[in-house]
C-alpha cells in the first residue's frame, strides 16, 4: 500500500512520503533555515499554539507571513496546537473551545475554532489544521467518543470561519484505538470535505501494535485522492512501517529531541555518542551517511563537545539526524517508484535493528 504522491502549495510542492522537521516556535531547535533547505526538507510544521502566545500574531502580519519571519521559502504546515493546550493542566474545554493560563505569564485565554482559524491564516502557513480535542487516556471509551464529538463539531466551525482559500484547512481524525469511533470521525468529516486529513491521538501511550492497527483499519477507510498524515509519530522504524500502510506525511520532535540529549540515528540502529566507547573514535558519526557532519568531523570530537557541554555537539547531532531522515525518505520514495519497496522496508529494518549499545 506504500504510495507516492505530491501536496501542491502556494510556496511550492512537496512529494510524498514525506518528513516534516517540527519548527515549533518557527525554528527548529539549534538549526538554521538554511540548514533545513540543505538538507532536502521541503515543508515544515510549526504550531500556532505557541506562536499565539510567543511572539504573537501581529508579529506575522507585520513580515507577512511566517516564511518571510524565519526566512524559509517552503510550504509550511501550522498545528492548532490542541495537543500541546490539552496537556496543560489549566486546560478547561468548552462547548465551543478551549481555556488555559498562559505558560509563560500566567494570563487566561480562550481559544474557539474560529479564533485559531484566524491566528493559523495570519501566521500565513499554506496548510492549517483545525482545533481538535486529543485526549489524554488511550482507552478511555467514553472520553474518546467526547472528543470525537468535539472534534467534529470544531471541525465545521472552522470550515465555516476559513477565509483564506490560497491557504488549505485540514481536519483531524480522532477516535483512539477504537475502530468504530475513527470511521465515525472520518465519515462525519469526509461530509464537509476537507482536502487532507491529520490522524491525531496516537502515541499517547499506547502499544505500538494498537497504533498500527488504527492507522491499518483507518489506510482503508480514508479516501485514496486525499493526504494522510500521521501527527506525531516519525522515528525511522515507524515511518517506515506507516509508509507500508498507506500513509504520506510524518512529523516528530524526536529525532531532535533525542538528539540534543546524545543520542545518533544512523543506519546501523541508534546509539549513545556520550558513551565512553567513543572517547577515540575518529571514525564519523555514520560511515554510510554523506552529511556535512560525517564528512567533516568524528565520533570523539562530537562526543567531547557533550562532555564539555558545548552547545556545537547538539547542533551537529541535530543536524545528523534530520539529514538521516531526509535521506530515508529520498530512499523511500524511489523504492516506491521502482517497485521494491517491500525489499527496502526488510533490509532497512534488519539493518537498524542492530543498535551500537
């Protein structure tokens, strides 16, 4: 079910599968723009949420739009932000929205559909997602079908707010790990016609096996000609399996995350570049990875840059990743288009199982 296909948007194209780097506060953490583009990235996602409260919206009015603010000529994807508003513990939900307290200062806020609509099309993104409510419990019957409830509800309110038709507004399908509230989800929103569509609520912590089985029974229900992304989930062992089931974008702050903490993806699995077995490894971080990184600098330097707690080792083991990621998707989607993705899918796996510790 692996497939290839393309998002047309105002700053550009973007062909699919496809990994998204999480700009959340409109960069990604210890990189540059330019950094991202040379890598291969052609969309990005950042979340409304957060660029609502910091640096606010006006900020986005007056440069134009994102792109122009942070210096990035691709398709950006912005996030309602829901997930990240219902983690807070200040979070009340509303028939019509949401309300929290500020992280940062302590001010009450309510966000309703409409009123995130509006701050998705001043941030100026080309793809904006509808507010949805992600709850906080897998298996929770009961909650799930409230938030389906909601999220569908939103869903039209924003669709009745979008203005801006050069900008695409995208809904989410919520409904848990139970099949029968995902096709309600999906069908109810399949009635309003939304050109792609988020799958929000998973890696909440759930099995895997569960989050495969939802995202296999949603492959296929969901309409062939529309986009499927998965929010969320994007290390390389999953994507890898998403994409053999159908699906075409990935987002995740891991693989930075993970990063800047020490831990390197490479081809081999991952590992620990703290670890004192690379004291003096001049070897690079990858010998099969042809970033700027592997080619200029070794495993003891990086690893000496952690030790000292030099901020450079985490911008190179940033860097690292995502271009590994780039890279797995470039791979990805030839062997879509030669027919020999299946091949590609076993050997990879075989290969990343090995982990260096």
């Amino acid at each position: 079910r692996a497939r290839l296909g393309e998002i047309s948007t105002l700053h550009g194209n973007v062909q699919t599968p496809c990994f998204m780097p999480v700009a959340t506060y409109a960069t990604v953490k210890t990189l540059s723009s330019e950094d991202i583009a040379a890598m291969g990235y052609s969309m990005l996602i950042a979340n409304a949420y957060h660029l609502y409260l910091k640096p606010g919206t006006e900020i986005f009015e007056k440069f134009g739009s994102i792109h122009n603010f942070m210096n990035w000529n691709g398709p950006v994807i912005t996030d309602s932000g829901g997930f990240q508003i219902f983690s807070l513990g200040s979070a009340k939900v509303r028939h019509d929205g949401v309300s929290f307290k500020n992280e940062h200062d302590g001010s009450s806020h309510h966000l309703t559909a409409e009123k995130v609509v509006e701050i998705e099309e001043k941030i100026g993104a080309d793809i904006i997602m509808c507010l949805d409510y992600c709850p906080k419990i897998w298996d929770n019957y009961a909650e799930i079908r409230e938030s389906v409830k909601k999220t569908v509800h939103w869903a039209l309110r924003c669709k009745n707010a979008h203005s801006k038709p050069d900008q695409q507004l995208w809904a989410i399908i919520q409904g848990g790990v139970f099949p029968d509230l995902r096709a309600e989800c999906l069908e109810k929103l399949e009635e309003m016609e939304f050109p792609g569509y988020g799958i929000g609520g998973l890696s909440i912590g759930e099995p895997w096996e569960k989050t495969a089985e939802t995202i296999e029974v949603l492959s296929k229900l969901m309409p062939d000609r529309k986009v499927r992304y998965i929010m969320g989930l994007g290390m390389p062992d999953q994507i890898i399996e998403l994409v053999g089931l159908g699906m075409d974008l990935f987002d995740c702050a891991m693989p930075t995350h993970i990063a800047r903490n020490g831990t390197t993806i490479s081809w081999r699995g991952k590992f620990n570049i703290k670890s004192a077995r690379y004291r003096q490894d001049f070897g690079p971080l990858d010998p099969d990875c042809t970033c700027f990184v592997c080619r200029n600098y070794h495993r003891a330097y990086i690893r000496h840059l952690f030790s000292a707690k030099e901020a450079l080792g985490m911008r190179l083991n940033s860097y690292h990743n995502l271009f590994f990621l780039a890279e797995l998707m470039r791979r990805i989607r030839q062997s879509i288009a030669e027919g020999t993705f299946v091949q590609f899918k076993k050997e990879f796996l075989s290969r990343y199982s090995q982990q260096e510790d």
